[in-house]
C-alpha cells in the first residue's frame, strides 16, 4: 500500500496552514549539557516530587479535570492581587497565543508585532487570517516606541503585542514606554512577561489596574522551571475574561499540572531564591563571555545570552554540540544573523561551555 496522498486532498487544507512551517527547534540533539531553551537549569527537590507523588495516586484518572482549573485560577489572582475573574490557564503561554488569535484576528485584521520577536506570534496571526505588521527594532535591538505608535494609529490595530523583556533579544522595555503603547492604542495590548521574575523594570501588571486594554501573558516555564508540566496563564479585566472564555476548549489543563503549580505557589520562597540565584550565574557566564575578548556579547535582561563570534554559526553550534553543549543559532531573526543564543545554567554547565568555547575558539 502506497502512502502517497493525492494533491488534491493535500490542497483543502487552509491555504493559511500549507504555507506555514511547523514550530521546530533546529540543531537539536542529545546531549548533556543543553542550553538552548531558556529552561530553569533547576529540577524540583526531590522532597517536593514526594508530595506530588502522593497527589498523583490520589489523582482518579477514569475523571475528567475540571473545565477549567478553578483552585489554580483562584491560587494566581491570589498571587497576582487581582480579582475574581481576572485570570485564565492554559497549556502553556504558547497555547494561549492561539485564544487570542481565534478570539481578536480575522481576515484582514493587522496585528502590530514589534520584531524580532518570538516567531510563533506572526505564525499565529497568519493561520488566523490575520496580517503582521511587523515594526523593526532600533540599531541596538531595543523596541522603536514610537515606531510601533504610528503603526496603532496607521492601522487603528485591534491587537498589539509586545514582550519584555523579549525572546529573541532579551531586552527589557521601559514600562513608561509600555504605557505610552497602551495609550495610544484604541485595542488591546498584549504584554508577553515570559521572563518576568528577571525583568529589572519590573511587571507591567500595574498598567492592568489602569487600563482596561491590558492583557497580561505569563508562563511557568521559565523561572517556575515546568517546561516539561505546560502551564501558562493571561491576566485581564474580568470582562475580558469572560469573553475570553467563550472561546476556550474545556480540560484544557490536566489534573497532575494543576496540583504542580499550586505546589509551587505554595513555595514562592524556593521560586525567589532560584531566580535570584540565575541572575548571578547569568551575570557570571555573561561577564566571563565579555572577557574573552573575541566574541560580541549582548546585554541582558533575561536567563539567556547573545553572542556572536568570528565563526558561522552554524559550524559553531555543531562544534559545540559535538564537545556536549547545545546552543541556538539565532540566523532564522534577520537582525540576529550570525548571533547565537545561550541559556545560563548551573555554574558547572556554564563552566562546561565555557570550556568548550576555549577549545574550539583558542
């Protein structure tokens, strides 16, 4: 039996969906120390895994969860200091990317989306029918405000998106300038706090409590260290939740990944410590970085590293991977080309590759 499928079949797919790429990491293998994803570095303690063990066999798996995870909705508005209402859970922020889409883009409609910036949101808009605008950056990668206010009032956008500090760059926005955004915008603006916990200007959630256009997106990946768990949550005024809501798929968010995150919202001490003991291995790995002399280094706002080197990229993500160190190569940003991406880990990690860069660039 053939496993051909006939073209014909192949074209009642959207047109949307056939001229998008699949979302996959290039230059992925295995190996032992893996550094290009922004993870925590940082596994659960061992004596929180036996809580959750216990949790787990109390779990009744011939049950659906909950349609949407009431006590971990209502332990984030807790965390958040916001009302009832205000907060809805998802797989993972990236998931959540897509509500926003099936609820603001439609055919046509112009998203302002400042570049570069995570390649999934201009993605989303797309198979949403919708058009990026993209807005470029300034010479040193930081966000062009005002660039970004005469695209809202050009296009009148019922959906701007920024991200601070932003994957890829890794750069904060200044918060006077998100709300300078926020104001000029007659939609909503989406504020992306992936990396939140490092960002030295601070959360934007305040801007919430004043304007009602704000939507706040955040992820437990990154500080919270559950990549592997998938959740993510938005915050907005109650009323744009509930709208929200009308969109989402039920039991979107397992029972096992419920009882994790409000495990870790219980322990916001292990949480604060972690992040804090990230941001003095960033600073390490980073001023290491700098004093070599041979390599251009980016600042950082965030748990990850820009770096570019005499050498192709992709012939030094390789000799690295080779020596057990995986890094990402940032060439798919056109204003990233030749830059490579670290994730600062464990000092003995980050020590590994700094090793490895001693013996491939002398």
């Amino acid at each position: 039996m053939s496993n051909r499928v006939p073209e014909r079949l192949l074209e009642l797919f959207r047109p949307a969906v056939r001229s998008e790429k699949p979302y996959i990491v290039p230059g992925a293998r295995p190996v032992s120390v893996k550094l290009n994803q922004n993870e925590s570095p940082f596994d659960l303690p061992p004596s929180l895994k036996r809580e959750l063990l216990e949790a787990f066999f109390q779990i009744d798996f011939n049950r659906y969860p909950s349609e949407q995870p009431t006590r971990l909705i209502q332990a984030l508005e807790s965390n958040c200091g916001v009302e009832p209402g205000s907060v809805l859970v998802g797989n993972g922020s990236n998931e959540l990317t897509y509500t926003l889409g099936l609820c603001f883009v439609e055919d046509g409609d112009p998203v302002i989306t400042p570049t570069p910036m995570f390649a999934l949101y201009e993605s989303m808009v797309r198979l949403h029918g919708g058009t990026p605008i993209s807005v470029g950056c300034q010479t040193d990668l930081q966000v062009d405000t005002d660039a970004i206010i005469a695209a809202i009032e050009q296009h009148d956008s019922k959906l701007t998106i920024l991200a601070t500090p932003s994957n890829p760059t890794g750069l904060a926005i200044p918060k006077k300038d998100i709300e300078r955004v926020v104001r000029a915008s007659n939609g909503f603006v989406v504020v992306d706090e992936a990396y939140h916990e490092f960002n030295p200007e601070g959360s934007a959630l305040d801007l919430l409590m004043r304007h009602p256009n704000v939507i706040i997106l955040r992820t437990l990946s990154k500080a919270y260290g559950l990549a592997g768990l998938r959740l993510g949550y938005l915050v907005a005024r109650p009323a744009v939740i509930a709208e929200m809501m009308k969109s989402r798929l039920p039991f979107m968010v397992d029972r096992m990944a419920e009882q994790v995150g409000l495990l870790l919202l219980r322990h916001q001490d292990l949480v604060r410590d972690r992040v804090d003991q990230i941001k003095v291995y960033t600073a390490h790995l980073h001023q290491a970085m700098v004093e070599r002399g041979d390599l251009e280094v980016l600042p950082t706002d965030t748990n990850f590293i820009l770096f570019r080197a005499d050498r192709d990229p992709g012939e030094l993500l390789s000799e690295l991977a080779d020596k057990d160190v995986l890094v990402r190569n940032m060439g798919g940003y056109e204003q990233l080309r030749g830059f490579l991406r670290v994730t600062s880990g464990t000092p003995s990690e980050n020590k590994a590759f700094l090793d490895a860069l001693t013996s491939i660039l002398g």
